[in-house]
C-alpha cells in the first residue's frame, strides 16, 4: 500500500498524462524500459513485467514502483491484462475476469463457491512472488487452473 501512495506522489510530479500514459499498452519490454527511462525523472524507478525486474533507475527515495503483465490476448504489456489468462495485481481484478459462476480457489482455499450452470467450472488462483523490490517481494495472483467442464482444463505457472 505504501508503494502505491508513493507512486500517487511521484505520478503528480510528473508531466500531465503520464500517469495515464504509462499504464500501456507497450509492444514489449523496450518499448517500457524505454517509456520509463525518458520519463522517470531523478526518482528512484522500478519497473517488473510479470514478477521480474526489468528496469530500475537509480534516484532519490522513496521509490516508484510499478508491476505490468505479458497479456496474451492482445500480445502487449499492459497493467491490466482484463483476462484470466495473465497475471493481475490485485486478486478482485483477476477474479472479475473469471465466469461469474465459477468456483473458485486461492492458494487452495475456498475463496469463492460456484454456482454456474455446470458444477465444473473450477478456477484455482495462486499468489506469485516474483522479484524484490525496494519495498520487498513484487507479488501477483495468476490463475494456475481452470476447467470449464467441457475441453481440456487450461493450466499456467507462476511466472
């Protein structure tokens, strides 16, 4: 949560429309190291992309971190994906892209029951931790299972 309120600071310090800007979509990982090295400023900068660090600029404190993810859909990088296929920061944002039926498990628990149409749709979500920050452990929620009841059950691992 600190993170975010430091990210908050250093996005008003920053030229208008940046923050908006730099939430994506970006082609790949250059074209963000490359967005963010013209843009950071003379803050302390971490950049990740699915749990690792691909960026951090040297500068004062307190630093500005940020997490993006590889979305599969639509072949970018982006902060929200809005799919159950790539990872999200927050597990409420992986969730709502999930059928609204769905069981589903986070770190084998029972986070949500279902009550779909078919008793077989099972979506199991795991926390991820990728690599540390200035703050700690950058950590995601990816769903590692899920089976809708009629084709083959789609399976991901943490990044």
């Amino acid at each position: 949560m600190i993170r975010k309120f430091c990210g908050l600071a250093l996005a008003a310090f920053l030229a208008p429309g940046i923050a908006a800007a730099s939430d994506g979509p970006f082609a790949n990982v250059n074209a963000l190291k490359s967005y963010w090295t013209s843009a950071a400023g003379s803050g302390h900068v971490e950049i990740f992309v699915n749990g690792r660090e691909v960026l951090d600029i040297p500068g004062s404190n307190p630093s500005f971190v940020k997490q993006y993810f590889s979305c599969l859909l639509t072949n970018d990088i982006r902060v929200h994906c809005n799919s159950g296929y790539d990872g999200a920061e927050l597990l409420s944002d992986l969730v709502a892209t999930l059928d609204a039926g769905a069981e589903i498990w986070v770190n084998g628990t029972l986070y949500r029951a279902g009550s779909g149409p078919t008793p077989y749709d099972r979506a199991e979500i795991e926390r991820c931790t990728g690599d540390s920050s200035y703050y700690g452990p950058e950590r995601y929620y990816l769903v590692t299972a899920y089976y809708d009841g009629f084709g083959v059950p789609y399976g991901n691992n943490c990044y």
